[in-house]
C-alpha cells in the first residue's frame, strides 16, 4: 500500500513512499545529485569561467562589462591626466600669474610687476595669454610655456601671435611645437582662419609646422597698436627703398619755389642781399618723332610699389630698433 505524504514546509509538495520502497537508491541518487549540483555552483565571480560577450543580452554580462570598462577608464584616465598636456588661458588660472611673469621674463627681461599687470589684461574678448600645462592641478602641475593671442587690425578672422615661449628647462623635448598645436586648436576654436606671427631667427621652425612668408600686418596689442600702420611700412621698407625716398624727398624740396625747410640755412635771408635769381624759363616741348612702321614695345607695367622679396635666409623688413625681422602666416 502506498501512503502519500505531505511536506511539512510546502505542502504543495508530496512523495509517493511506494516509490521509495520500491527504488531504495532513488533518495540517495537525488540527494547526490543536488550536492553536486551545489559544490559545481560558482561561489564568487571570480570563478565564473564564462565570457561575458557571448551572452550580450544578459544583465550579469552587462554589469560586469560595465564594471570591468569603469576599472579600466579610469585607470587610463589616471594616466592620462598624469601625462595629459593642455593650453589654458590664464585669466582661468589666476594662481599661475607668478610664475608665468617670470616664465615670459626669462626670455624678454621687465618688472615682474609690470609683467604681472600685463597678464592680468587676458580676457575671452582678447588677448588672450595661453599656458601650456601639464599633469594633474596641484603640486605635479608643470607650466611648459606661454603664447599671447591678440587680434589684427583690419582682419576679423586672423589672430597674432606673440611672446611664444617654453621653459628653458624644457627646451628641446617637443613642448614648442605642441605649444603652437594648442594656440592653432584654440583659435580654431573660436571661430578663426588664420594666425599671423614674427620672428627674427625661428622662422625655420614656424615653416616646418607650415608657417609661409607674408606681408607685414598691425596686431591690437598693447605694443604694436601703439605704431600706427604707415610707420609699420616705414619700418619694413629696405634700405635701397628708404634713400631712394630721401632722394626724391630732397629732389622735390629744391624744385619747389619758395619751399624751404624749417631750421635749414635756406630759411634764414638777409634783406641787405639781392633778390634770388629767378629760374630759367621752361625749355620748349619737343615735337613728336614721326610715325614709323614698327611700334614700339609696349612700357614695362607700372606696379604700385617696389615688389619685396623675403626668403628664410633673409628678410627686407626690420623691427623698431633696425633688426632684421620674417613675417609669416599660416591658415589654420
């Protein structure tokens, strides 16, 4: 006779004590069953030997994707920080006016006050005074170099660019050419098309990062705006161009009448000496040649200036104290 009992935890569950009778090994092969199942069962995920990727749709899998991505970023962030480079404008960065003033003083001696002062005036609106940082904010924080960005006169889209330096420690390593990657990418940044520099012996540098040779142009820095565009000119004119001018200057003082300089010797006259002698009458216009059955060759064409040639190796533009100075551009 088989009697059917009831599970006192779950009633809902019954077994049959015939079949135990009948099957003695029954109970025991389950209860071994479900103790291997148990011990085969993962107790940490350490021990899950299954990759994640071949059940995308799980959640587990997610979760421990996502874990494992978070673990790894971060990790590569840390690194990174630690070796990351960037350029910053330094009105965002007040606590690195010291040393930036001393930094742009190493290489164009002034008061560190005035200097100061002079960094103080960066703004989004411009200039803008870029550092070029690297690692972490704090203590393994290193300033690299400096750059000023300031606008051109007469040209929305260029930006000039001044006062590029790199710490003299850390000369030599890259750091002058990332500088001006980070002064490009941030003009880029804002919109502008072309930057505008001069230098008098790097100008092999700049043509390598893709600077070509131009034509002088007035920055709206606290320097250059202060020289107005014709003295600019006047300054960057050779010396071939500056005393053919003085030529013509002196040519056309003594053919004007009456004209004279004031100071000169000419502008002193006694009255006790007679009049001035007056000038020749003006020779008789020749007549034209006759007609002949060649033409003759057209005139050269009549350019507005003298043409100037600049090269690497020498320029014809000089700065304000008479030296040698390239001017050159580069659309970014």
């Amino acid at each position: 006779m088989s009697v059917c009992l009831w599970g006192l935890n779950n009633p809902s569950k019954a077994f049959d004590v015939s079949d135990t009778a009948h099957h003695p090994g029954c109970h025991s092969s389950r209860r071994s069953e479900a103790l291997t199942a148990s011990k085969s069962k993962p107790e940490s995920r350490d021990q899950l030997d299954v990759d994640p990727q071949s059940f995308p749709k799980s959640r587990y899998a997610e979760k421990v994707s996502l874990l494992d991505g978070d673990v790894r970023d971060h990790k590569h962030n840390d690194d990174e920080e630690a070796g990351r480079i960037r350029g910053v404008p330094i009105h965002q960065r007040p606590d690195l006016l010291v040393p930036c003033a001393d930094l742009v003083n190493s290489e164009w001696q002034r008061s560190q006050a005035a200097r100061i002062h002079s960094l103080q005036k960066s703004c989004s609106e411009f200039p803008v005074c870029l550092v070029l940082l690297q690692g972490p904010r704090g203590t393994e924080e290193r300033l690299l170099g400096h750059a000023r960005l300031s606008r051109v006169v007469g040209h929305s889209s260029s930006l000039f660019v001044e006062s590029v330096v790199v710490s003299k420690q850390e000369r030599g390593k890259g750091y002058g050419r990332i500088l001006m990657e980070e002064t490009e990418l941030y003009a880029k940044r804002r919109g502008f098309k072309r930057l505008c520099l001069t230098t008098h012996d790097k100008q092999h540098f700049y043509a390598h990062l893709g600077y070509v040779l131009s034509t002088p142009v007035q920055s709206a820095g606290a320097v250059m705006a202060l020289l107005p565009m014709g003295m600019l000119m006047r300054l960057s004119r050779t010396p071939n161009e500056e005393r053919n001018l003085m030529k013509q200057t002196l040519t056309r003082m003594e053919d004007s009448e009456g004209a004279c300089v004031v100071g000169s010797p000419s502008s002193f006259h006694n009255p006790l000496s007679p009049p001035p002698t007056p000038p020749p009458p003006p020779s008789p216009i020749p007549p034209p040649p006759p007609p002949s059955s060649i033409p003759p060759p057209p005139p050269p064409p009549q350019s507005a200036g003298q043409l100037i040639v600049q090269t690497l190796m020498e320029t014809p533009y000089r700065d304000a104290r008479g030296v040698p100075i390239f001017w050159m551009h580069k659309d970014i």
